[in-house]
C-alpha cells in the first residue's frame, strides 16, 4: 500500500470504484448527516470511509494465518489513516471558534489519541524493518464534495459529520 | 505487542470516538452504538473512500482483498 507519486485521483475514479450497493446504502445514512453536510452525491460516496479498525481487521486475520497478508502494506494503510485522523482533529482543535467551547475536552482528547496511534504504528512498522510512509497531503473538501469547507468557525456541523465518517468503523446500514 | 493485540487497542478506542461523536449529532438516542455488531468494508473499499481526502492516488497492489467473514460484513 503506497502513495503513487503526485498524480490526482480523479472523482470519476473513485465513484467508478464503488460498489452501487455501499452507494445505495451512503445514500441512507446521507440523511443522517445532512444538518451538518450540503448533499452532493460525492460527499456520499466519500463518507464511505470505513476508518481505520477496518484496515487493522486484516491484522488479525494475518495472525490467524487464514490469508496471510502482506503485514507491513496493512501497517502502512493504517497509519495513512491515523495520520488522517490525527491531522483533521489537529487543525479543528487549532481552529479558533469552529468547535464549540463546551466540546473542546472531547476533540483534544481525540486529537492526542490519534497522535498516538500514529507514532505506535510508525513503531510497529520500524520494528519490521520497513519504512513509516511519510504523511501524504490531505484534501478534507473531499475534492470538492465539501466545497468551502476550510475548518472555519461557523462550520462546525459539517466538521462533525466528517469526524463521524472518520471514525465509525463501518458504514451503517441505516433502516430507512 | 502482536499485531492483534494492536489492533484491538486501536479499535475500542477508534470505537470510543465513533460514540460520543454520535452523541454530539443525535444525543442521547441510540446513534452511539446502533446495532449490536459492527459492519465491516474490505480495505480495498475503506481505501476506495480514503482516496477522496488523499491528493495522491494510493496504489492497493498489495492490499488484502478477501475478508473475514461474519456479522454485518458488507465487504
């Protein structure tokens, strides 16, 4: 699992790549979050981040032996997503006035934990003798599917949705 | 540590997040843990979504592409 050198992803890619049903099933949970996200059909597909527990489940299955995969690509796809993570609650919580005063214990803690994930998995993956990728830059408009999205206060709802996409760990079937 | 036992300390709290996010969306209701098991995606689909907040394009050649199979597996 790598970063390809500087060449965009298109969003036809990415749509095309996605399975009709997961889309079908975004579509559901997109009214879940529409109080805080403008409905596009890209912020959907984008929101099907499953996060990082689903990339670690390929951990355990290389430790049952039942279909070893490559460890340190799995190290490596995780920690993308740990730097993600820790990357987007590092500029929400340095962002003054877009999270609410009340809420800030909750997002610090979050923000560190993340940090942590990403200096253990960066362990892990010298502990192997491989290399920590280095941090890839990150588009958190999800390639305009958020246009103007800029961590700016005013636009904490849509800041939560994104954490929420980042963090369940899975898309939710939500009964319509 | 064994990769496992990473793995499932990354994930309680990964899964700790996910709930009290809930709970500033939809409070007090049963948004913070909807269904008794967790859906899980193949790494080949979380990376498909990954892709729309990464500028380069992420190549999956090594990436696992079968999955466990079990509660809620949607991948």
């Amino acid at each position: 699992m790598h970063l390809t050198s500087a060449t965009p992803a298109s969003e036809s890619t990415i749509q095309d790549e996605m399975d009709p049903a997961i889309i079908e099933r975004l579509a559901t949970r997109h009214e879940e979050i529409r109080r805080g996200a403008s409905a596009t059909s890209k912020l959907t597909a984008a929101l099907a981040l499953g996060s990082v527990p689903i990339a670690l489940g390929a951990l355990a299955r290389d430790v049952y032996g039942q279909a070893p995969a490559d460890v340190v690509d799995v190290l490596q796809f995780a920690l993308l997503l740990e730097y993600l993570e820790a990357e987007f609650y590092t500029r929400g919580v340095a962002s003054s006035g877009l999270i609410a005063a009340a809420d800030m214990p909750i997002f610090t803690t979050i923000r560190d934990h993340e940090n942590t994930h990403v200096m253990a998995l960066k362990g892990l993956l010298t502990g192997k003798g491989a290399s920590p990728d280095p941090k890839p830059d990150f588009d958190f408009t999800a390639k305009g599917a958020l246009p103007g999205f800029t961590f700016a206060a005013g636009q904490y709802q849509t800041f939560l949705a994104l954490a929420q996409a980042f963090e369940d760990t899975g898309v939710r079937a939500y009964k319509g | 540590m064994n990769n496992l036992l990473v793995a499932g300390k990354i994930v309680s709290v990964e899964a700790r997040h996910a709930s009290v996010i809930a709970d500033l969306l939809t409070p007090k209701t049963s948004a913070f843990a909807p269904q008794a098991f967790e859906n899980a995606f193949s790494v080949g689909k979380v990376a498909t979504a990954a892709q729309g907040f990464i500028v380069d394009k992420l190549a999956f050649s090594n990436a696992p592409t079968t999955f466990i199979q079990g509660p809620n597996n949607n991948g």
